[in-house]
C-alpha cells in the first residue's frame, strides 16, 4: 500500500474539523497550557514558507501538551486593521473590509492544509466590531483612570476627583503633564466644567496633547518611533517630518520603571530585553536649574554627571525649546530663526545619527552658573533633542563629546575640571578615587560622593533635585487613518467625551473616499454619517450637529465624532486575553475564564516586535492588573523567538555591452548586471528553464542567452524571502508535492528553531522519504500481537527519551533525526510488534500528525484521534545492556571474549566461563589456583 499523503492528510483534517479536535473548554479539571502564536496580518500575498515556521513549532508544542494531558489553548486568528488593505483600497476603490475577508481566506485555506491544530472556535479578528468593542472599552477604562505613585499603580479617575475637591491636588503624588498647575479645593471647585476638564486630561492615562509627531506626508499619517528606519517609513520609505499635531497619547511612561522590573520576571530572550531595556532608557541623574541673567526666567536641565557642574561653560537648548524665543536678543533673531527653520526639516534619528556635522545658533542670552554665578552663554544646537530630559543641557566641554566638538567649534571656552586626574573607568568604580579638579567643594571628593554632593548643594540652593529619567516617550495613539478601529469619543465645545460602553461598537463609518480630505482632515473625515446623537445614543447624519457652544442657538445634543483611529497596536494588546473567552459579549471575558487560563505560557513570534507590540501589550497587561480584570502582571511566561527563513534567490547576469545573459560560469571579466529571476525557473541543479523564464516577463522574451554546455546556470543568493526578489516558496506547492507532514518536519529540520537558515525545496526529499519508511515500516506488518524484543524496546525508549527531552528544549530539529535513526533501526531489526509501533506513532504524532493518524487508525484504532492519546513513558531499564561481552584473560592475558548475561551472579558467571570449550582447551586439564569475577568486567583465571 502506497503513502497517499494528499489522501491521507485531506482525511484527518476533515476528521478535525467536523469533531473540533482541538476545540478547548474554559470548564474542566485539566491543568491548562497556553500555547500562543503572534496572529498574521492576511496580506494580498498569501503564506510563504517562512511564514509557518513558528506556528509548526507552537503547534508541535501544543500536541505534545495534549498528550501530556493539558487542557491546551492554542487559538489563531488575525490582525486585520492596517495600511496595506486601505492603500489597496485607496488604488482600487475597494472596501478594505472586503480585501481583507478575502485574504484572511487564502490563509485560512493555507493554515488549514499544514495540519494546525489550533482551535478555530476562538478565532478572533481585529477588524471586526465584536471584537473591536472590547479595544474601544479599553480605551475608555485608560481614559477613565489616573496612576497613583503613592500606590504605583492606576486607579479609577473618580478618586482623583474625589480628592480635587476635597484638597485640591497639592497632596496628590501622580504621574501628570509637566505643566500641570496647583489648586486648593476651593479653586477645583470654582472652576468651569470646562477647565476642570482640561486639568483631568492631564492626569489620564489616555489623553489628547499638542505632541510632537513623526508626520509621514507621502502616507497622509502619523508614525510611531517603530515604524520609521533610518530616517523613512519603514513601509514604503518616505520621508518623514517632525509637526504638532493634537493627538491622543498614552502615558505608558507611568509604567517605565514596571516595564523594566518585569522583564527580571519572565522567561523571554535576552536580546529581546536587551532592545527593551535600552528603548526604555533609563538613567539616574539630577535636574538642575540655570537662571537667566536680567529675567524672571530659568531654564531646567537633566544631566547624568552633576557632579561635573563646575565644568560646565554654556548651555546648549534643542531649537524647539519654548523658551527660545523669548530668550533670544534682538541681534541674534534672524540667525536664530533661521536656524530653527532649517532644524525642523531633519529627522530625530537623523539629528541622533549625524554626529559629526555641528551645527548651532547663539541666542545672545546668557545664564548664571548656579554656585560661580559666573554668565554662561545659551545656545541652540540639533544634538539637543526636544524630547529627551527638558530639551536642555548644561554643556560640560571636557566631559562630553558633543559638547567639546560643539565648543571647539564655535570657540566657546573649555574649563577643565578632570586636570591631572585619573577618568578611567577603574578609577569611576573605585570608591574611594578622587576624578574631579578645580571644583571647588567636590574637589577630593570620589565620583559617587561628588554627584550626591552636588545634588545637595543644589538642593540647599532650590536649584535641583535627583531625577531618574527616561528615554520612553508617551506613546502616541492617533492614526489618520480609515482602516483602523474607531475611537469612541465625541467632542463637545472642543472637550473630548466618552461614549458610555454601552452602546459600544462604535463602527466605522462608511466613506467615498479612504484618502484625507481636501482641508487635510483624516479619511474619516470623509463620512457623512459621524455625528453622536448623546439622546439617541446612536451614531447619525453630521446635519444634526448642533451649535453648541455659540450663543443664541440650542445644543441639539449631537456632536462630532473623533476623526482619527486607533494604531495598528491596539487590536494587538489585548488579543491574548480575549482568545480566553472570545464570545463573549458583555465583557472582555469572564473572571472564569480569565482565572482558569491566566497567561500565556508559551508565545512564538518574530523578534521585529520587541519595542512595539511586546511592549505596548505588555503595558496594557499592566494597567489591566491595576483595575483588577488579570491576576497576572506580565502576559507570557515564556517567549521565543523564532529565526527568519531566507531565500535562495535566483540570478541571471545581463552583458551590459550587448544586453545578453551569460551563464554564470562564463561571466569572466565582462560588466554584467545580476537580475533576479523567479526560483520556480530554476532547478536543483541550478538550470534555468529558459522558455518559461521567456514567458515570465516580457523583459525577457527576445533575450539572447549566452549557455554553458548547453544550459543556462544560474547564481544563487541567500537573501531574505520576499515577493521583491522572486524567491518565494509557497508552501501550497510543497504539500501538493510532499504533503503537509512533510513540510513540518521540514522546517524543523532545517536547523535550530531560534536560527535564521536557508531554504532549499531539494533538501525536503530526505523527510518525505523518511516518511515513506516509517509508512512501510507499519505497513508491512501483519502479526502485531508479537513480544518486543530487548532491542525494539531499547530503540523505542531512546527515541521517547530524546523526543521528550527535544521537546521540552524547543530542539524540534534534533527530534527528525532522532525520529529516522529510530526507524531505520526498528525496519534492520524487522520489527512488528505493536507494543513499539502504537508508542511510536505517537511520539510522530505532533510533527506529522496525518500520517500519525492514519497509522493509528490501521492498528485498530478506529474513530478515536492519536491526538488525545497519553505520551508514552520512559523506561530506563529498557536502555540498560543486558548482556556483555565479556574478556576473559589467562593469567592477564585476554584470549578470548563471550556474551554473558548481566543478571548473572559471580558464581553462575563462573561457571559458564569454566564449561566453555575455549576455557578447557586453554587449561588442558589444569584446575586453576583462582578465577576472578569483576561481575559487568573482566573474568581472569589464573595458574
Ligand atoms: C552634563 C554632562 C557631563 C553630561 C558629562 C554627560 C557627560 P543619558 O544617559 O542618555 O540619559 N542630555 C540631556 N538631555 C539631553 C537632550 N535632550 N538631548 C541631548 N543630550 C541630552 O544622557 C544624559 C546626558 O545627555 C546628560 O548628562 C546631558 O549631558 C545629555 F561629562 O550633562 B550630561
């Protein structure tokens, strides 16, 4: 009987479907497992062969736990918001919600065919209104609560407002704008609703700001610092520019010292907390006050090295700072201005980058050093960031490289206070090591001492305090986009409200346009019908928006919609938990279902995601724990992630004399030019096949080709898969021709889950035939009841042994080969017996259930899935030699080796030894004065 894998697999993936296989329950007495993939954005071009290598390695995870006995969760779904649909959209004129189902399709189908066993029940998607009620709920419990530093954590926004109108905020010890301004309780309550309003924002942990944005004009939006490269977006690579815009924001920086002390907590990869750690940046410094000469006026710094104060010879301002103009003299405005115009145009990580090119303005005003009060010139310079600390520093020449270039460059002078000391590194570490001079009360003073010193002056002056800060920004959460989740917020007299969650979804509006509008509003401008009808309590026309706030006419109680929505993160921060109990329609989930589940314990995704997603899920995860809807503070015990799999590219070499295309073994010294051509020209030998590649493109169709030995020879190129390069492999391709169980086991052989490795489809033969062995190996047995044998249980417990131990190790790659030598072993030994050919098939069953199945089901096991069946239990006794050959020496002297069992004792070994023919014929009839045992050794006869 033949291994019919096309037949095979389309039968168990039927069987799992109409049973629900793998459908978990939120009720039972199993404990759980968590089994989590990072859900696909569908994109227009359907899975590659790189796409499936971390579900195949999750799902492999999560059949082991089923055999384990774990209620396992292993759901799938799909991050469908985001801008390929709507730029689709915008070309075609198709809805993206209509592209999307469309895609999500293709994938289903191509999920389906490798043999996932994910629990389709729970799919989710973050484009669809049921779901994205909940994402619209959450924002409306951020915009409703406030974070208490006293009990570092957020709380409900009502006791901050309990407390203002009782104290005021004097007491109040939160994490809040800078510019927030004091009030007693009686200001609290004499002010406008209006006012009051404005002063809660500043407490929120969503709220609206005037915020610098990284403003994408050739995409008509916002993006986050993670989605721009080198200065241009990272889809698409447009330039991207600095404005202001009014936009929501999260205060995620209120969990900056929570993000960085739960990395300690979880089991993810070092590198991945490595990025997170340095992207939240935190430093220990003090902020210091400089005031300005002949003003009212001063100017705060944040600097990690108080200590090096007396050094410091000007201050240096970003040309943002909103002090700027107002310190600037007259002489220096035009020279001032100029240069902050031409600032605006460069790009923070350009200013970052861009070391060398000094560049600056004076603006003629001048400070007072706090303890000389000597005056200190103010300047402005790009390598100040607007952002970071308070925009300023005070600039210490001899300490910092960028202040030195900077004064060396426009002659400003250079104090040195490091004057014949020593400023290694040891010397910082050493205690009690003096590395600072000529400055006056630190001088003699070690560093640490010197920077506490310092502090404490300037705490006696009132002109600074220790601060730690950090390089987290808020993070920006409006998108001018159309495909996008919908905020549910209304705007009355300017001020922003919440829809009551109630009447959440709030859906997305339909548009006749997905592009911004002409006055440069977002595509949701676009809408007609997006006004709140606050009595109806529904969305309706925007010709029933009232003019509220202009005297003389009624408030109708209709009111504008928020026009932006929300970014490509906020379907993704919750995701995990919703899979919980994802119909859910009166919450989020259940406390049942929250409290059966509670975390991920296994997570599987790409390490393109440390400082976005992981981070802003894990920030979410955080304030959920806060107001108490999670008992855990960190949503993922355990992360991996799992390496990239390249392509092996294709290319042809056009003469750039005449144009033809020369085999490669022929380039020699002519100037040629590598084009990529598809790899499905192309075969395992490297010949193209030139009348398709003719076909393939036009470009190509009257070209000349220069052959070796008459083929056309191709280069190859290990590069990253992706359409762009025409070495894509669809895995479609490969199941048609190998089966589903032969590409999981593929992609895991290829090498270690976490390494990125090349593919190349001719490698997969060596799995498909190990496949077609162990298919043989079942089915040329006919008496199954016969007793293993010492040797089939010893393959068999050294394959569970690896297998398990593979398994719990994340070694999936080690496992295929164990998996072949296994059975090459137990073909040679002929082996039929059930005892060893049941446990096998389940050991294959989570890297190649079909074929697991369907042995399963021929050994009599009829209408039940393998996928339920117990993992078989290591015996070591069967790993033990039961037998040994033994040397057996004639007055030290070995003459001559016998097997004998291991169970014998000395005596029966003795005698075994005596009685055989060898012993007699080297004894010739002489007893021997003395025979040693050494039992599992030697046996030595001696005289
Ligand atoms: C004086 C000084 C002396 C500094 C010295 C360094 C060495 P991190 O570790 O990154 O926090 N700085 C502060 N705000 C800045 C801004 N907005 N843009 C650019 N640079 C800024 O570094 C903090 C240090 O970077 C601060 O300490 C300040 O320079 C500078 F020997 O102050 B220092």
């Amino acid at each position: 009987m033949q291994y019919n894998f096309n037949e095979i697999e389309a039968k168990w993936q039927k069987y799992w479907a109409e049973n629900q296989t793998f459908k978990a329950e939120n009720n039972t007495d199993k404990e759980k497992f968590y089994v989590l993939d990072m859900f696909p954005y569908p994109s227009g071009a359907g899975l590659h062969v790189g796409h499936p290598l971390g579900y195949i390695a999750s799902d492999i995870y999560a059949r082991y736990k089923r055999h384990k006995g774990f209620n396992v969760l292993h759901p799938q779904g799909y991050d469908s918001f985001g801008l390929p649909a709507e730029q689709y959209a915008i070309q075609t004129g198709q809805h993206p919600a209509i592209t999307t189902a469309e895609n999500i399709k293709t994938y289903r189908r191509q999920l389906d065919q490798i043999g996932f066993s994910f629990d389709w029940s729970r799919e989710v998607r973050t484009s669809d209104p049921k779901y994205y009620k909940w994402t619209q709920w959450i924002f409306i419990q951020l915009f409703n609560s406030w974070y208490n530093k006293d009990a570092d954590k957020a709380e409900d926004i009502e006791t901050l407002i309990l407390e203002f109108s009782s104290n005021g905020n004097i007491q109040v010890n939160a994490v809040c704008d800078e510019d927030t301004p004091e009030f007693t309780a009686s200001d609290w309550n004499a002010f406008s609703s209006k006012e009051q309003q404005k002063i809660l924002l500043k407490y929120r942990l969503t709220y609206l700001a005037d915020t610098e944005v990284n403003w994408c004009p050739a995409l008509g939006t916002v993006l986050a610092n993670d989605e721009i490269v080198n200065g241009v977006s990272e889809r698409g690579g447009h330039p991207v520019i600095r404005k202001k815009m009014t936009q929501w924001s999260m205060r995620i920086t209120a969990y900056a010292q929570r993000l960085l002390d739960g990395l300690d907590t979880i089991d993810w990869p070092q590198p991945l907390k490595d990025s997170q750690t340095n992207w939240i940046g935190r430093s220990q410094g003090a902020e210091v006050e400089f005031r300005i000469q002949n003003s009212e006026l001063g100017i705060p710094v944040f600097t990690t090295r108080p200590d090096t104060i007396f050094g410091a010879s000007f201050m240096t301002l970003a040309p943002e700072h909103e002090l700027v103009g107002q310190i600037t003299t007259p002489e220096q405005k035009a020279e001032v201005e100029a240069y902050v115009a031409a600032t605006a145009k460069r790009s923070e990580r350009d200013r970052m980058a861009d070391v060398k090119a000094i560049s600056g303005a004076f603006t003629g005003a001048y400070a007072e050093h706090p303890f000389t009060k000597q005056p200190i010139p103010i300047w402005i310079g790009d390598y100040v960031l607007a952002g970071y600390g308070t925009g300023a520093v005070m600039s210490v020449p001899c300490g910092d490289q960028r202040d030195y270039d900077f004064a060396k460059h426009f002659d400003i002078s250079i104090p040195n206070i490091f004057e014949g000391v020593d400023i290694s590194e040891e010397a910082f570490a050493d205690k009690e090591k003096t590395i600072i001079a000529n400055s006056d009360f630190l001088n003699g003073l070690p560093y640490k001492k010197a920077v506490k010193t310092a502090i404490y002056e300037l705490e006696k002056l009132g002109q600074g305090k220790g601060k730690v800060n950090y390089r987290l920004r808020d993070a920006v959460f409006s998108r001018q986009r159309y495909w996008g989740e919908p905020f549910p917020v209304y705007y009355v007299d300017g001020m922003p409200q919440m829809i009551a969650s109630e009447h959440l979804p709030i859906e997305l509006p339909e548009v006749e346009k997905y592009l911004p509008t002409e006055t440069g509003e977002p595509p949701l401008g676009n809408a007609t019908v997006w006004a709140w009808d606050t009595q109806k309590n529904a969305v309706v026309s925007n010709e029933n928006i009232g003019l509220s706030g202009v005297e003389g006419q009624e408030d109708n109680g209709v009111y504008p919609l928020e026009l932006n929505t929300m970014p490509g993160w906020a379907g993704s921060s919750q995701y995990f938990n919703r899979y919980m109990d994802p119909h859910n329609d009166d919450a989020i989930f259940s406390k049942e279902a929250i409290d059966y589940w509670q975390d991920v314990d296994l997570y599987i995704g790409g390490s393109e995601h440390a400082t976005g997603h992981l981070l802003y899920a894990r920030f979410w995860q955080k304030f959920m724990f806060d107001r108490g809807y999670v008992s855990k503070e960190e949503f993922a015990k355990k992360l991996i992630n799992q390496g990239m799999i390249t392509g092996t590219s294709a290319l042809v070499y056009r003469n750039e004399e005449n144009g033809q295309l020369i085999s490669k073994g022929l380039i020699g010294n002519l100037n040629v030019t590598p084009l990529h051509v598809d790899v499905s020209l192309v075969n395992s030998s490297n010949e193209l096949d030139i009348e398709e590649l003719k076909k393939w493109q036009p470009d190509f169709a009257d070209a000349a080709f220069v052959l070796e030995e008459g083929n056309y020879i191709v280069g190859r190129e290990v590069e990253k898969m992706s359409k762009r390069w025409y070495n894509v492999v669809n895995p479609d391709d490969i199941v048609t021709e190998y089966g589903a169980d032969s590409l999981r086991l593929y992609e895991m052989f290829l090498g270690p889950l976490e390494q990125s490795k090349p593919w190349n489809t001719a490698g997969i033969t060596g799995v498909h035939s190990f496949l077609k062995k162990l298919w043989k190996l079942y089915i040329s047995q006919s008496g199954a009841e016969v007793e293993p044998s010492p040797e089939n249980l010893k393959t068999l417990h050294k394959t569970i042994k690896k297998v398990e131990e593979d398994i719990e190790n994340f070694s999936f790659n080690t496992s295929v080969s164990t998996f072949m030598i296994c059975v090459n072993e137990l073909t040679a030994q002929k082996c039929k017996s059930r005892a060893i050919l049941e446990p096998l098939a389940i050991l294959v069953s989570p890297y190649a259930p079909h074929i697991a199945e369907e042995l399963w089901e021929k050994l009599g096991h009829d209408n039940t899935s393998i996928s339920k069946v117990a993992f078989p239990v290591f015996d070591e006794r069967h790993l033990a030699e039961s037998s040994k050959e033994y040397p057996i020496s004639f007055n030290g002297k070995m003459k001559f080796t016998m097997p004998l069992s291991l169970d014998l004792s000395k005596e029966e070994i003795e005698t075994a030894v005596m009685a055989h023919e060898k012993t007699q014929q080297q004894l010739q009839g002489r007893t021997p004065k003395k025979v040693i045992v050494v039992p599992g050794k030697i046996v030595n006869i001696v005289g």
